[in-house]
C-alpha cells in the first residue's frame, strides 16, 4: 500500500522541524482540533492546561481528562505532515514520525492495535476512532506552519485528535509518556501560571529533544 518514507522530507532547516519526541518540534499541525468535555471542540493552538479534553483509557474505553502540559507555545515553525484521510471521511495532518493507533483492518482482537509513525501507515489499514476501526483512504504529504502537542492527566498517553486516537507523542511513547508523569503530578500541585511559562515550556523542550538524541544513539550503536 502507499506509505511516506524517512529522509529528507522537510527540506530546509532553521525553523524547519521534522522530529519529536516529549516536548521536541513535531506534533500535530495547527488545524488540528480534539473534543472538550461540553462536546465542543477547539484547535490546537487555543488548547489550555486544565481543559479536558478526550482521551483513551489504557483499557481502550474513551473518556476526559485534564491538559496538563502544552509543549509548544504558540509558533508558526514551518513542517513537513503526512494528511491521513480514512474511509468515513475523517482525516487527522500530524508529524511523519508521530504515533498514530493503528491495526489490520477487520482484526477483532484488541491487541492488534499498535502505536505506528505517521509515515509507516499504509492505504488499506485502519486507524482507531472514537466509533472502531476506520480504513485510511489516502495520504498526501504536505507542508504547513504550527506544530502543536498536549499532554493529559490520562497516564494512558492517547489523545483523541479529529475523533482519531494517536499518542502524545512521536518516536517512542513510553519513554516520553512516563517523563511527563513529573508534570501529571505537578498539574495538583503548581498554579497554571507556572505550568504555562516559557521556562517550564523551554526547559521541557530541551530535555525532550536530549531523550530522543540518546535514544537515537542507542539505535544505531545499540
């Protein structure tokens, strides 16, 4: 089936961003919107900590849980996306190497489901929805401006993005997800104001980008 392979899809550098990984530069584009507990729904980029937002619990059942961290502010960094569109008309624009739930279409079993980078779905798979399985038409690569990310108090680490489940997450999930525990905890006890300052925001950023450099060494020499 059509994919999107690795290397060299950004094609540029400077504010240029084709990596994530915990707080690194490539998440979802900024059109991308997810479901508030009221049942509205906003963009990424109007996305607040103490929102609550929809989730997947770890037992695959869909529910609402608190933002708790936003690691990007606000930005117009310019990247490459992979725009998914599935058979019942849904479509979700994210990272090439963001996680996205996805399984054999037709598989019952809940174990078929798996964490998969964007650029490794194929035309004929499905990804998990908020309604089950949804086969993926067609993929289109693109370029757009904003990278947007959330993180929940939900320790599952899967968001519902356009009634779409995906990971927080790019390259690896656990690894990230169980580092954002420190801000799960920290969202009961630290004022928003806090949680929200470019500091934390930076500060996030960096040990982020450092998590995915090593695991990428380990990859290669490991």
């Amino acid at each position: 089936g059509q994919r999107y392979g690795s290397g060299g899809d950004s094609g540029g550098s400077g504010n240029d961003t084709n990596s994530d990984g915990g707080g690194g530069g490539s998440c979802f584009a900024a059109t991308e919107r997810v479901q508030l507990q009221g049942g509205t729904t906003v963009a990424m980029p109007e996305l607040r900590v103490g929102d609550r937002v929809q989730v997947m619990r770890a037992d695959g059942t869909f529910g609402y849980d608190d933002v708790v961290f936003v690691p990007h502010l606000k930005n117009d960094v310019r990247s490459v996306f992979i725009e998914i569109k599935t058979a019942s008309g849904r479509g979700l624009t994210l990272t090439p190497d963001h996680l996205i739930m996805a399984m054999p279409c037709g598989e019952e079993s809940p174990d078929a489901r798996a964490l998969k980078r964007a650029r490794d779905i194929v035309v004929g798979e499905c990804v998990v929805s908020v309604s089950g399985e949804d086969e993926v038409v067609s993929l289109a690569k693109t370029q757009g401006h904003g990278v947007y990310s959330v993180v929940t108090a939900e320790r599952s680490g899967y968001i519902v993005v356009n009634q779409i489940v995906s990971s927080s997450f790019a390259f690896y999930h656990e690894l990230p997800n169980h580092y954002y525990h420190f801000h799960r905890a920290m969202h009961n006890v630290l004022p928003r104001e806090v949680v929200e300052s470019e500091l934390v925001v930076a500060a996030n950023s960096f040990v982020g980008k450092l998590a995915v450099a090593v695991l990428h060494l380990f990859e290669v020499f490991g």
